[in-house]
C-alpha cells in the first residue's frame, strides 16, 4: 500500500497532508504513583503487571510483520516511588535500564521506539533519548482540577520543567492537552501558550495532541461529558492560531470524529496500530485503518514517530541513527519500500 493515498493534482492549490505513525503500543507497566480520577490503566500493586521481555519480544516481532515502524512504550508515572513496587520492578535505575533493553529490542527489528514514560528527571531523559526517535509527556492541563487531586505527578510545574529538559536536550517531543477535565477555556489557552512557548525557545515539540476526555465508567469522570463535537473544532481553531505553523496538532481517530477536526486546522492522526489496542482507552477501537485514510479527504502520507524536519535535522537519538536512516525517505517521511506488510495485515480492524 502506497503511503500517499491521494497524490496532489497539478495545478490546483495543494491541500496540506494529514499524517499518522503506524505503531505498536507496548504498556510496559501499569503500576503508577498517580491516581487520576479518569484512569482505567494503572493498577494496585498486588494486580500490576512489568512486561515481561518475552511477550515485548513477540509484539514487537509481531509489529516488524505488519510494517510498523513505532515502538510506543508507555508506562505509569514514577512507578518506583509506589511503597513496595521494588518486589515488581526492582530499584528506579533498574526500570530504566529494562527501558533501554526493550528500546534496544524494537531497534533489532527495525521499529523506532517513542517512550512516554512518565515524568522523567533531566538525568532519566538523558539515560532514555538516545534510544528514542522521539519522547513524549502530555502536560493535560495547567489548571488545578479535582480529577488530578491524587495525582502529584500532574502538577503542571513539574510537567512544563520535564518538558524544559526534553528541550535543552533537543529530544524531539509530543505534548497535548486532554479536554474536557474540568479546565476551562481560558486554562486551554494558557496551556498552549505554554506549549508554544516551549516550542519557540527550544524547537522541539514536533505535534501537540487535543485529547478529548473519554470518561470511564466506574471513575470519577464518569459523570463528566465529553467535549462536543463543536468544542473540539473551535479548540482545534485556536490551537492552530496560538502554536507555531511547523508544530502539528494530532487528533485521535479513536475517540473523535476527525473529519471536521482536519477541516479546523489539525493535520496528525497519530500511531494506528495493526496489531494492539489503545491500552489508555480500550474500549475506543481505532477505526479500520484503510477506511480512515479514505474518508480524511486529504492527502494522507505515513510518518515516523520522529517528524520530518527532526529528520532532516539528525535530532533523533543516536543509538536510532541506523533505523532511522533505514526508514526515511528523501523528505523525512516513512519510505514506501520500507513497508514489509500485507495491506491486508494493516486494513483489519484493531483491537
Ligand atoms: S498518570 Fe497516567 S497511568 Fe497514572 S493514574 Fe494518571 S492517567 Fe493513569
């Protein structure tokens, strides 16, 4: 399957291309310090799980088979500060080190990975980045919200310094905010303006993601309302007017409607996986991926999950440097041949 699926026609003034990663998402533990009032991932000590280096091993050959090109390991925040978690996941230094092994195993097989891993220390970044393509942490919000009284690791200082590090150390960088928490318009604001500001002082927030609120049943945010529709469009208005031009803004697919998003200003669909669900939102399938492509009416090109001018520009970690390279066309883009599944491997419903 070829990556643009609707080549630009001569001529006519050329509609900006949607992008999207195609990835596997490997949670690697779900034991968490936190305990935000939306969640359905993190678990008590006595049910947590660290994945175990077989069963990455096999998603991640799994993920090589039907041409991804992510490896998205994701983890709760700080599981290390949890009173006991040592007995699951010994000392802080010995996660990190299991970070860089499973990091190492995607690169084997030539996926890069892209490691959302909680709040992290400039020293922890500094472990991690060279063997990540790229890195990520949502600041959510800067607003004090109720849904985030558990949860000191989502204290936006703490959050935007993290961020500060990332950037001193040019590991390009996905944010975003989730919507619909119990912060209001002006809080939105505020929490781009900061992400935009980070932006303009370091240059590496390659996307910022508006996540909708998906509220769980059985959570606090159960009797919260999802942003409408309208909400999330003007949302996605502003976002464009305050974030610098070459910062994207990616919608999940999954949980709203992208079509009217992608008509405000959004041009990022995120990693769609062939193989695994979304772990923070399993009930939301993401739709076929296929139909997806069809129905954006845009250009649609796949991406790595290290942005194009991040490519050009040698940002990714060094220890990615072969895979990165193996990966990426003359423009930074994921290079068609690169592909090795089947279009039926990846146009199968996920989840
Ligand atoms: S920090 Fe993430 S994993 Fe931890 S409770 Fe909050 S949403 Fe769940």
């Amino acid at each position: 399957m070829p990556q643009r699926l609707f080549p630009q026609a001569g001529g006519a003034e050329a509609l900006k291309e949607v992008t999207y990663s195609r990835n596997v998402f490997i949670p690697v533990t779900d034991l968490c310090r936190n305990l935000c009032g939306y969640c359905t991932f993190c678990r008590p000590l006595k049910e947590a799980r660290l994945v175990a280096r077989s069963e990455a091993v096999d998603l991640l050959e799994r993920a090589a088979a039907a041409g991804c090109s992510e490896a998205l390991f994701s983890m709760g925040d700080r599981p290390w500060e949890v009173t006991g978690s040592s007995a699951l996941i010994g000392q802080r230094e010995d996660l990190l080190d299991y970070l860089v092994e499973l990091a190492e195993l995607a690169l084997d097989r030539g996926l890069l990975p892209h490691t959302n891993a909680g709040l992290l220390q400039e020293e922890e970044i500094a472990a991690l980045a060279p063997y990540n393509a790229s890195m990520g942490l949502m600041l959510e919000t800067t607003a004090q919200v109720d849904l985030h009284r558990m949860s000191p690791g989502k204290s936006p200082s703490v959050r935007l310094a993290m961020m500060e590090a990332a950037g001193r150390q040019k590991v390009p960088f996905t944010s975003g905010i989730l919507v619909g928490i119990g912060e209001d318009c002006m809080d939105r604001i505020r929490s781009l303006e900061l992400l935009a500001d980070l932006h303009r002082r370091h240059g590496n927030l390659q996307e910022v993601i508006l996540q909708p609120l998906d509220p769980k049943p059985g959570t606090p945010s159960a009797c919260l309302d999802p942003p409408s529709l309208r909400e999330m469009s003007d949302l996605v208005g502003m976002a464009r007017a305050i974030l610098p031009a070459e910062v994207s803004i990616q919608v999940p697919p999954n949980l709203v409607d992208p079509r009217p998003l992608i008509q405000a200003g959004a041009d990022d669909l995120g990693g769609l996986s062939p193989i695994s669900q979304d772990h923070i939102n399993p009930n939301r399938p993401w739709p076929r991926l296929d139909d997806l492509l069809r129905m954006v009416g845009r250009p649609v090109r796949e991406r790595l999950p290290i942005y194009p001018s991040y490519v050009r520009r040698g940002w990714y970690g060094r220890r990615t440097r072969k895979v990165v390279l193996d990966l990426a066309d003359r423009d930074g883009f994921r290079r068609s041949e690169g592909y090795r599944g089947s279009s039926q491997g990846i146009s199968r419903r996920i989840g």
